[in-house]
C-alpha cells in the first residue's frame, strides 16, 4: 500500500459521531482504549491508565469526559455507544477494576498521550501508547512495548515473536498470511519505545482489509503470539484510495479552475478520492448519517427536554435566550436563529450525539448557523449539503496543514478553524465565488489566531461558551464582508499557517491544561477548586 493517510471529511473532520464531551478529550480516548481492548482479544478484568503528569489530560482530569471515553473504550465500547454514562456502574457491577495514574510517560511527548495496560480474563495482559491527536483523530505510538504507528483505519495483524526475528522466521510468517488474506502493508519491529520494556524479541505485522477472524489458528508458528488491532474509522483504507487531491486552498481553487468545477464538485471528489466509495455514496452519507445526526443535535432540546444532563458547573442558557429574542432586538435575523439552534447543540443529552468539526460538536455550531441561513434565506436541502462539503474541505486543509486542537495551536484551531469553514459554507450557500468561499475563510480566521485554549474547570464553560458565540455570530458577518468585495489581503493558507506558528509559540499553560489565562485569574481558580472537590 502505497499510498500515505491523509486528511478526510468522515473520519478527521465530521467524525466520530459520538456521545457528548471533547472529541479529542474523550472520543479519542475512546477509541484508543477500543483498539487495545482488540488487541487484548478477550474479556477484560483489568483495566490500568497511565497519563502524563505533565500532559493535557491531567490538571483538568474529568471535566471533559476523559475517564469515560477511556474506560468505555478498554471495556471494548466505541463514543458512540449506549449506556456511555454509566460505564463505571457496569465495570463496578461487572468486578471489573479499573484506575487512573499521573506519571512521567516516556513512551510519547504527545500531549494527549495515553498508555493503556489490559489485563484479560485469561490472565494475560497487553500494554498500549496512544496520542489523541485532535478532532477524534488517534495514533497507537507504541505496542507491548516496541514502537508501531497506526491510526486505527485498518485490521491489523500482530505476530509477536518471543525469539530472534529472523528473515527465515519474517518469511514463513509473511507467507503464512498472504495466502489467507489480501495485505495492504507488512513490516518489522524490533525498536523499543523509550521508557518501555517487552517479553518479547520483536513483532512482526501487516494490514488488510479484512477481518482476520481466524488469523490465531491460521498462524501456528513456535514461540509466537497473535493479536489484531480492530479499525475505529468510518472510512477505511482500502487499495481503492487515491493519492490526496489537494492539501491547501490554493491548490483547490487551481484544480477546480483547471477543471471546470465548482469547489463544492471538487470537495465531493476529494472524498471519493480518499474514501474509495463512489460519489452515491459519499453524498449519502453526509445526508443520512452526518446530516441526521446533526439535525437531531440543533433540535433535541426543544424536542425532547428530559433528556438533559443536569450539571451544576454547566448551565444551559436556552429558556432565557428565547424569553429575551422575543423582548429584544439587538440580536435578530440569522444570528437570532444559529444562538437558538446552538443551545440545543451545546446541551450535554443522553442519547443525543455529538458531530465533532473539528471541536467537540464544533459541526453541530456550524450546522446550528447554516440552518438559520437556509431558513431565513428560504434555500434548499442542495444548498446546505453543498455548504456543509466546502466546510468540511476547509476542515480537511487544516488537519493537512496543523493541528488543529487546543493542546497544539490554541483555540484558533478548535473554535477558529470552526468559525473558518462556518464562513466559507455560509458563501457557499448563497453562490459567492471561489474568491468569497476563500476570504469568508481567511478574515475569519485571522481574528482568532493567538486564543488560548483555557477552559475553567467547574466554570460554566467559561470561556468555551463565549468562543462559541463567536462561532455563531461572526462568521455571516465576515461571509457578507466576503460577499461585498473586501480584499483579506492574506489568502487562507498563510493565515493558517500563521494561526500554527502563534499557537505553537505559547506556553503549555495556555494549551488546555487549565493553568493558565483565564484559568489562572482568582475566580478561575475558586471555580476549579470547587469542581474538583465536588468530583472527588
């Protein structure tokens, strides 16, 4: 296989659909902890976390969900599961025991990094490194101690060998497999992680497209053991994956010049391009999966109130803001509609999932903004979903270029690159060209670059709540600035690219570990200390 991973709408952008809570806080979590219980092959008992006490996870340990994503994912659950919140109820009743440790992880210098120690009912026990890499996003960094990067989006075979990996043995073993399954990629391990030690010599391993169900009584090879890594993307390399379309707007526009498209028909082809599925299926799949689940996201709340969480440091704004649209009209038009529609997505409800894009449900902010366009401009379904693939293109580009997480470049990589492709599809909608779609874009993300990402444990989401008002408010402003004629000056590449370097030049008390800005300020730190003790 030789064609690189890259970037795509399902799988980095609009994905993983999945519970409420941070997409690169818990729902990558989750899904790492999926991929080793995979590996461990069996029923867990045992279930030991080992997180970075210098990491991103640790000073906010909780507030965003991460020891459910992890501990639903070691029990073998994906985000989007049932029962989410109550996983530590089904382990308590289960005797299955599980605990969280703050140490000095040596085995990645990712932030968002994660070991996993499973033990199974047999008695065995597999150990795992994972990064979160943002948006949903994971990269397994290292397995039973020797270093090994997958991303999670094929099955993976792992021949572990207790001997020498020799050619001969490398041989027999790649032979071994190849007659039974169609092998995308295959190689060798014999590199330990730093800080990690092994029982073994080395691990051999290969992907494919299949399921290898039968893989353990397929490889009976001495002093051997096998264990597979089960895939946690929607869209799964396959041998039908094209080299990246595009990596950059400048890039896209040329194509869609040279070509005669509009930037939304070169969109769709990207994904056909990185998903191997057919233009059907790509559009169906926008409607019928992300476009259903958003739509249930900006209206469960009115729909269905009961199914609220209840959270004493979390308040849902919504009643008040429907008293005082009614009294008020500093706020009206579009604006008034997205606020309306974003309560509903910002509200923590049970059975009601999260669209991340690429913040945590950062695609139900932006859905929330492009159904008050669509209403108060009286446009089609066609017109939404074109708007929805120009944004999730701009979501694409990012994940290309930066990465686009609080831990790494700050908020102007959650709610600023959100607020970016809100812009750009809101142009799409309305038939701006090419140059609006990309200066809608730019303006917008100039304005963020530099935000902290400091959200205030126990705060009222503080400041989350006020980034995402910004969310909804400003980019049809900065679309109809577009949409008038204004030069950005700046062409969205170079604002992206300066948004990383601004990022990546603050400290790590500004990068989600809740230390610093506003988290830092006497009332921030009252309110963590009042979260944390009520947790405990």
């Amino acid at each position: 296989m030789s064609v690189d991973i890259y970037p795509e709408f399902y799988n980095d952008v609009f994905g993983p659909i999945s519970n409420p809570g941070s997409s690169s806080h818990m729902s990558g979590p989750c899904r790492a902890g999926y991929i080793a219980h995979s590996m461990l092959g069996e029923d867990v008992t045992g279930i030991e976390i080992l997180l970075d006490k210098k990491g991103s996870f640790s000073d906010g340990f909780g507030q965003m969900n991460e020891d459910l994503g992890m501990l639903n994912g070691a029990y073998g659950n994906l985000p989007d599961a049932p029962g989410f919140f109550d996983i530590k109820k089904t382990l308590d009743a289960k005797g299955i025991s599980y605990k969280f440790e703050h140490v000095d992880l040596k085995g990645s210098k990712h932030p968002n990094a994660m070991k996993y120690v499973l033990t199974g009912s047999s008695g065995r026990f597999i150990t795992m490194i994972s990064n979160s890499t943002g948006g949903g996003m994971i990269e397994v960094v290292s397995v039973n101690g020797f270093k090994y990067l997958s991303k999670g989006d094929t099955w993976t075979i792992l021949v572990f060998c207790k001997g020498t990996v020799t050619e001969d043995k490398h041989r027999v073993i790649s032979k071994t497999v190849r007659e039974k399954y169609n092998i995308l990629s295959e190689g060798i391990s014999t590199e330990l992680s730093d800080g990690e030690t092994s029982d073994y010599k080395g691990v051999v391993w290969f992907t494919t497209e299949e399921r290898p169900d039968t893989i353990k009584q397929d490889i009976i090879i001495e002093e051997t053991e096998v264990n597979v890594l089960a895939p946690v993307l929607p869209v799964t390399t396959t041998d039908k994956k094209k080299p990246q379309r595009y990596s950059s707007v400048s890039e896209w526009r040329k194509l869609a010049e040279t070509e005669n498209k509009s930037l939304y028909e070169e969109a769709v082809e990207y994904e056909v391009d990185a998903s191997g599925w057919s233009r059907q299926e790509v559009t169906d799949y926008m409607k019928n999966v992300v476009g259903k689940a958003l739509y249930r996201r900006i209206n469960a709340l009115y729909e269905d109130p009961s199914l609220l969480v209840v959270n004493p440091f979390r308040t849902i704004y919504h009643n008040e803001w429907e008293k005082i649209s009614k009294e008020s009209r500093l706020v009206s038009g579009v604006t008034q509609r997205a606020i309306h529609y974003m309560h509903s997505a910002q509200a923590q409800m049970r059975d009601v999932l999260d669209v991340p894009g690429p913040m945590s449900n950062g695609a139900g902010y932006l859905f929330s903004v492009l159904m008050a366009v669509k209403e108060e401009y009286g446009l089609d379904e066609e017109a939404l979903y074109r708007g929805l693939f120009v944004a999730a293109s701009f979501g694409a580009i990012a994940y290309t270029r930066t990465e686009p997480t609080g831990e790494i470049i700050g908020c102007a990589g959650e709610c600023g690159v959100c607020a970016a492709m809100t812009a750009a599809a809101i142009v799409e909608m309305l038939n701006g060209t090419d140059e609006q779609i990309e200066n809608a874009a730019s303006f917008t993300l100039q304005a963020a670059i530099g935000w902290p990402c400091d959200p205030i444990p126990g705060g009222q989401g503080t400041p989350c709540t006020a980034r995402t008002l910004f969310i909804v408010s400003m980019p049809q402003v900065y679309a109809q600035w577009a949409m008038m004629g204004a030069a950005c000056t700046v062409p969205f590449d170079e604002v992206l690219q300066t948004a990383d370097e601004v990022g990546r030049s603050m400290s790590d008390d500004l990068l989600c570990t809740c230390r610093g800005g506003l988290c830092a300020t006497d009332s921030g730190r009252k309110c963590a200390e009042n979260f944390f003790k009520n947790r405990k």
